[in-house]
C-alpha cells in the first residue's frame, strides 16, 4: 500500500444525504456552526476543499431560536440598498418578527467562504420557519434526523 496517494472526491463518486434539523431551543452560533460544516462536507472523512461533498440541510422551526445574553435587543443586522439614505439597521428581535428564517440563512452563509462553492452548497439549505415543510419524500429516502 502506498502511503504517497493523496484521496480527492470526484463529483460523481460523492453521496449527499437529506438531514432533517429541529431548531427548537437550539443557540443560534452553535447551530449555524453545525449547518456549515455538514453544507461543506466537513463531518465526512471523504472531505476535500474543492469538492462540493456536502449534505442537504433542511431546518425547521426557525422561529423557536434562541439566542444567549441579551443579542436580541443588541444585535444589529445592516444593510445598504445603494441609494442615498438607503442605509436600513434592524434589530435582531425586529428581523426575527419580520422574516424568521432570514436570521439562520445569514448567520449559516456568512460562516460559509465566500466563493463559488459555498455559493452553490448555500443552495442546498432549506429553512422552514413552522413545523411543514415539502422535503418529506427526500428526507424519508434518506432517513437522517438531527
């Protein structure tokens, strides 16, 4: 056996599995950190850097999310619409109240690199704000609850 080989994925060698996340009670870094490594691939041994290895995440009760000391008051999310006085600041309990699904989707896609790559592995996570979702046939396939 050679010790000198390197291991690479090839795209069409690669397995992606549906994974079904219950948000509820669950700190938002903590599962943000979590998502990101299994879009990426990262929890796999077959992992490589150049390879998009990674799972289907599908989240569901976003807006049952916690969040620790005092961040929801605190917490500034900005943003720029590139027209003079288009600078918008929201809270995090405002943009909670507002969009609840909006406050995982970036915290997971600003963890992510910012390439091609994670661009594409963004795609494959989906975040439901109530308990339904329409991914039940893919999540059934592949069988897989965290």
């Amino acid at each position: 056996m050679s010790f000198n080989k390197a291991f690479y994925l090839k795209k069409e060698d690669r397995d992606p599995q549906w994974i079904l996340i219950d948000a509820e009670g669950k700190v938002l870094g903590r599962l943000a950190t979590m998502i990101a490594d299994t879009l990426r691939g990262k929890n796999k041994p077959v992992y490589t850097p150049h390879t998009d290895c990674g799972d289907y995440v599908v989240v569901i009760n976003a807006h049952k999310i916690i969040m620790t000391g005092n961040k929801m008051e605190d917490k500034i999310y900005d943003r720029y619409t590139g027209w003079m006085g288009g600078y918008k600041v929201q809270t995090a309990r405002e943009l909670m109240a507002k969009h609840p699904t909006q406050i995982l989707e970036l915290a997971v896609k600003r963890m992510l690199p910012k390439n091609k790559l994670s661009r594409a592995s963004f795609k494959k996570l989906k975040v439901y704000a109530s308990n339904e979702h329409p991914h039940a046939a893919q999540i059934a396939a592949s069988a897989k609850k965290v």
